[in-house]
C-alpha cells in the first residue's frame, strides 16, 4: 500500500512539474508586424518562456475584451488614451515599479508625456511612438508646386493647394480623432474639442477638403510605393515603411516626412499587464527585455517608429535617429498635442462632424 501511495505520489508530482513546465507561456496582444524580426524567439531563448502572439485587429477590439473580463492575455499593447480607459475602468493593475529595470532610461519627452495620462501612468510603460503628420512624394510634389509649403497644413487645408495635388492622390488617416485634433489646431481651437462652434468649424474645414480626397486609410505605405498616393496625413512611419519598400522593389523614389509647423498630436503606444493576468511574472520579464536598448533599437529599425529607450538611439538607423521630424527637439515637443480621454459625448459628437465628412459625396 505504501509502494501504492509512493508511486501515486511520484507520478502526481511529475504530472504536476511537466504542466508548469508546459504552461510557461507568455500571451500577449499587439498590433502585426510590432516587434523585430527575432524579438520573440530571442526571447524564448533566453528565459524559456514561449509567446503566444495574437494579432490586433483595432483598439476598440482591445478595449472590448479587457472591459468584459477575461481576455486570456499576460500583456497588452494600448495606446496612450486606450490606456488611460482602461486602467480608469479598473482593466489594468498597477505596476511593480521595483520589478521594472529601465524606467529612467525612458525618452525625455515621453517621460513629459506620460504625465497627462494620470490614471494611467503607472499601470503602462511606453513602448513606440510617433507623431501624425505629411508623408509625401517628393518628386510628384515638386512637379506640381515647386515652393509646396511641405511642412504646414496649408498643403492640405488650403483647398486650392489640396488641389493641385488631387490628381496624383491624397490620403487621410482613417481617425477622427486624430484628424479633428489636427484640424482644430490648425484653426486655433481646443484639439479634442466637442463644443458645437467648434466642431462646425472644423466641419466646414475638411468638407472643403473632401473633393480632393482619394482614400481614408491607416496603412497607405503600398499605395504609396506603387503611385497611387503623392500626399498623405498619417503617422510618422509611414515614410520610413514606404522608402524602404520602395528601395527593396528598386524604385527611385524619395519621400519625406514633416511635423506641421502649426503643431500636430503625438501618440505613445505602450506596455500593460490586465488585471486577470495569468502570468504576470512573465510579463515583467517581456518589458524587462524588449526594453534593453539593444532590443528597443532593434524593434524601431524593423517597425519604422521610435522606441521608449532613450538609450537605444545610437543603435537606429542613422536616417531615423538624425531626423527632426522623427525625434523632435524639445522646441519641436513642445507644440505636439498629447493625447485625452475625451467623454463620451464629445466623442459622439466628433464622430458625426467625421461621418458626414466621409460620406459626403464628391461632385
């Protein structure tokens, strides 16, 4: 009976070490094509916890699985404002500051950003960033205007210039959020304004606009390498991402990238544990290491955008690291428009001013 009991006993314990083993599992969701090629594996390597990776499909999904409650997920990737519902609706939990190895090395200006978000700022940790601003064709714009005031929104807001530009493609990023923001800036407005003298003003900016608009589009890069675009207001990337396709499919062709000289917003994805996580020992090993500079710089060669790690610049790519328009001067920073958890009536209001603008029918 005894031998019954010992072998039962060994057998329950093997049974036991091989499930942990088996569930060293890291599951985390991102947006596709986020981290470095080798991110991952590199990992895994390294500490033997493997990663299930699933895919992002937009932040209203990631929202809507955090706030119903057992999303299944280790670690998150939210945007800044995302962030800041989530961890105000009780979705995310506070941050072992002790347990996180990097935090002074964080951007200057990201560490000056992180302070608008005041639920949130101790619950995430960045991760990349950007701005929304002009990538454009360099050639195709010069053709048609050869003193383009490529660094304002002149060069969109201003009708008879957007006009120029119709026939070779403008895009606009599919956010009304971001493009409001823009807009009423540009106006001399509250950005993330919900007033309705606001909201009409901005409303009679871009219906002006509209006529000369091809595609409303978060991911114009491939429009853009293969000329169906000139001119597109998007995210900083965007022309990192379209010159390097560009160059690997051997076409001469050159983009560029402004921030608006009349300002524009700035955006911060980061790094959160849900407060159900399963393993969240697994994710402060995840941020730990994504957030060495190597790694970070790494991460910004292969995705295009900024990362967190102010350490890591000297390893990306020279023709990100030496533009202005990619890593603002602080003179430059101080004109981006952080992002705000806007009340949902604000919100509502804004996404009608945005409906009509893009169901408004071009003549």
């Amino acid at each position: 009976m005894n031998r019954i009991h010992c072998c039962l006993g060994l057998a329950l314990s093997v049974a036991l070490s091989t499930a942990q083993a088996e569930d060293k599992t890291l599951k985390l969701y991102n947006w596709a094509d986020y981290f470095a090629e080798d991110t991952l594996v590199r990992f895994t390597a390294e500490t033997g916890i493997k990663v299930i990776y699933d895919v992002m499909d937009g932040s209203e999904t990631l929202e809507a699985k955090l706030m119903a409650g057992g999303s299944g997920y280790d670690l998150i990737f939210p945007g800044d404002t995302v962030g800041e519902r989530l961890m105000r609706a009780g979705s995310l939990q506070p941050l072992d500051q002790s347990k996180l190895t990097a935090l002074d090395d964080i951007e200057p200006g990201l560490k000056k950003l992180r302070t608008h978000y005041v639920y949130s700022n101790k619950a995430t940790v960045p991760y990349t960033w950007g701005t929304i601003g002009v990538t454009y064709n360099a050639e195709q714009i010069k053709q048609r205007l050869p003193d383009a005031p490529v660094n304002s929104l002149d060069l969109l807001f201003k009708p008879e210039l957007a006009a120029k530009f119709a026939d070779c493609g403008i895009s606009l990023i599919d956010s009304p959020d971001e493009v409001l923001a823009v807009a009423l800036n540009y106006l001399g407005r509250d950005p993330r304004s919900g007033k309705p003298q606001d909201l009409a003003a901005a409303s009679e900016l871009l219906l002006k606009l509209r006529p000369y608009i091809r595609k409303f589009q978060s991911q114009p890069v491939t429009d853009l390498v293969n000329g169906n675009l000139c001119l597109s207001l998007g995210y900083s990337g965007d022309m990192t991402q379209a010159q390097r396709a560009a160059d690997a499919a051997g076409k001469k062709v050159t983009f560029q990238y402004h921030i608006p000289r009349e300002g524009t917003t700035v955006w911060m994805d980061t790094m959160a544990i849900p407060v159900d996580a399963q393993h969240p020992e697994y994710a402060y090993a995840f941020i730990n290491f994504v957030m060495r500079p190597q790694n970070m710089a790494a991460i910004s060669n292969f995705t295009g955008y900024p990362t967190a790690n102010a350490k890591a610049r000297p390893s990306v790519d020279p023709a990100m690291r030496n533009n202005p328009d990619i890593y603002p001067d602080d003179a430059t920073f101080e004109r981006l428009i952080p992002g705000k958890d806007i009340p949902q009536a604000d919100m509502r209001a804004r996404m009608r001013v945005w409906t009509k603008f893009k169901t408004t029918a071009v003549k």
